[in-house]
C-alpha cells in the first residue's frame, strides 16, 4: 500500500458506523466514480448481521472446488495459503474468488478453516460462492458475506492467493482497506484511507444536523412547511458538503 496503513482505533471507529455511511464519506472525497467503483456491484447475502459491521484488510485466495488436480498438484497448498495468511498484519478480511461461479460445488468456509482463520487475525470474509457450518462459523466470531450456503466442500483448496481477485463484480487488490456490512461492502482505494474516517464522521453529523431533524420534526405543521423546513435543510446539507469537501451534496 502506497498510505499509511489507518491505527486499530481509526478502525475501531470506522466499524461504529454501517458500509453506507462510510460510501457518504468515501464519495465526497474520492477521485473515482463514486457510481461505479469501489463497492459490490452484484448482491451479497450476509450470513451474520447480527454481528454488525467489519473493516480489515484485504487477503485474497483463489479456489475452484470442482477440480481434484488442485490439491495433487500442490501437496501443500493449504500450509503455504496459511503462511501467506499469517504474514499479513490484521486485523483481515479474506476475499475468496470460487472459479467455478456461477455454480456451487463446494465450502471454502466451514468450522474448522473458520476457526483457523481468526487464530491468524481474520475477522471474517467475502466469498463469491458457499459457506457451511454457519452456526459454528457464528461461534466462532467468524462473519461471512457470500452467496449461498451448500453441504460439502468438495476439492476445496488454494489454487493461488495474494494477487488481485474478483468478486460480486468488484476486482480486490490485496492490501485494500475493506469495509462490509448486511448492505454489500467497499473496497477504499488506497489513497482514500487518510480522510475517510474524518469524511464519514462529517457526513453524518451533516445529515443528523440538517435533513434528519427536519424531517421529523413534523408534528403540528402543514405540508407547505414541513416541504420548506426540509428544503432548506436540504439547501445547508449542500452548502457544508461543499465548504467541507468542495463539491457538489445538495439534497
């Protein structure tokens, strides 16, 4: 990564808010297509809101269980995979690309590679293709987005890892500051991570100041000045977004 990786309370901090409240920071201050970039662009399924957001960086891992040469080949695959695991530093989301998409052959994910895998500093993954085990997964503090859920893991093994990956129709570098919720998730550009935070926590404050209380603040008024009240906070919200940020946020 070309930034400084964020310290554990920034990303302590950004795991306070959901993944579309970090995308309102995130498109203020990036040069990307806020439209077409950085977030899922197929749907996810999180098998575990309940245990709320997570952020970590990328690890990625390519498998295909469909195919017994792959663990013929390489003997070692899974040990090697893990070695590469341990040397990242954490807290990391595994990005799991399943070649045999779109079908579902086998887990990647059970108990056991759950278990393995928040012993290494994971705090949980995104695969494009099947998990099991979910209850003991959810044990374990091991959270999943993925497609579906299947009953065995067939010839599931590493076929290569540490290098770009594609997901949900969201290409992940390893290294990529990783944000996801029950919503999908955002993959930050690396050179976003500094001001994200900041511009997460700004937005939001700017909603909670401006639209939100207008809006609910009903009670007692007609349509004409309940419409007044929330576009003239709709007017504001716009004006600190750009005095902030220098673009565009009206509502």
């Amino acid at each position: 990564m070309n930034t400084p990786r964020l310290s554990h309370a920034d990303l302590l901090q950004l795991k306070r808010w959901n993944t579309p409240t970090i995308y309102n920071g995130w498109e203020q201050i990036t040069k990307r297509d806020a439209s077409a970039a950085g977030f899922n662009l197929e749907e996810t399924r999180d098998f575990m809101p309940q245990m709320g957001p997570m952020v970590g960086y990328a690890v990625t891992v390519v498998f295909e269980p469909s195919k017994s040469e792959h663990p013929e080949k390489n003997p070692r695959a899974w040990s090697e995979y893990r070695e590469y695991v341990a040397s990242v530093p954490g807290p990391k989301i595994v990005i799991v690309q399943d070649l045999d998409k779109p079908r579902v052959i086998g887990a990647f994910w059970g108990e056991v590679n759950s278990n393995i895998h928040r012993a290494l500093g994971c705090v949980g993954t995104i695969i494009d293709g099947a998990i099991r085990d979910v209850d003991e997964m959810t044990n374990a503090g091991f959270k999943a987005l993925a497609r579906r859920l299947c009953v065995g893991h067939a010839f599931s093994c590493p076929v290569s890892w540490g290098s770009e990956v594609e997901v949900f129709g969201r290409k992940v570098q390893p290294g990529q500051l990783i944000h996801a919720d029950k919503h999908g998730f955002l993959a930050v550009p690396s050179e976003d991570e500094p001001r994200l935070l900041e511009a997460a926590r700004f937005m939001d404050a700017n909603e909670c100041e401006t639209l939100i209380p207008a809006a609910r603040d009903s009670a007692g008024k007609s349509s004409a000045e309940v419409l007044a009240a929330i576009n003239a906070a709709g007017q504001k919200f716009g004006e600190n977004a750009r005095a902030k940020f220098g673009r565009k946020g009206e509502w």
